[in-house]
C-alpha cells in the first residue's frame, strides 16, 4: 500500500472511531470528510478488509441502506444496529434524518 492510501485509511479509521453509539454515517460522507467525496467505495473497501475492532456497523449507503458485506449480511448489520437503538423505516433503512452523525468541527460539517 502506498503513503497515499495509508494516509486515507488512518483517516477513515479516525472517523469511524468517532461515531457515537446509536448514530451513523455514510461512505460518502467519510470519503468527503477525508478529502475524496467520489471515494465512498473505498471507504467500503476500507470498511470490508479493514480493523475489525472499528464500529463499522455504524457505516451505512447514503439513503440509510445496509451494506451486504457485513458480517452476517444485511441481517447482521441491521441485528447490530438495533441492538443500539437505531431504528429502520419500512424498507428496512436506517432513519437518516434521526440517527445521521455529524461530527462537531465545524470545517468537517462544511464538507457534507
């Protein structure tokens, strides 16, 4: 892995550590907040062959969707989200408007 990618990856890592219990972020929000908003299947791939000791649950598709590459699939992602009171709609998406995380520093939330 070259410097580059290393570098987006510490910085992907940095996010995901940061999302509370209970909200979520999107790829393509990570991927922007790390300076590469086209990146959003990197952060996936990132999220995929990654440290699995991150709270990658808490990583979900733009519209709330769940990703099918967790752990135990979309079930298993949507078993780990709900036993951290998150909530889905009818089509089993994540409810964007109450449980998105946005962090705090302000320069980051320009980004999103």
């Amino acid at each position: 892995m070259n410097e580059a990618s290393e570098d987006f990856k510490q910085r992907v890592y940095e996010i995901v550590r940061q999302i509370p219990k209970g909200k979520v972020m999107s790829y393509g929000q990570i991927a922007a907040l790390c300076g590469s908003p086209r990146a959003a299947r990197i952060v996936g791939g990132v999220a995929h062959w990654g440290d699995p000791s991150l709270p990658w649950q808490r990583v979900v598709m733009k519209d709330g969707s769940l990703a099918p590459g967790y752990p135990g699939g979309t079930e298993g992602h949507r078993a780990a989200l709900e036993a951290e009171g998150i909530r889905f709609d009818d089509d089993y998406r994540v409810d964007m408007k109450e449980h998105l995380w946005r962090p705090p520093h302000p320069d980051q939330n320009s980004l999103l």
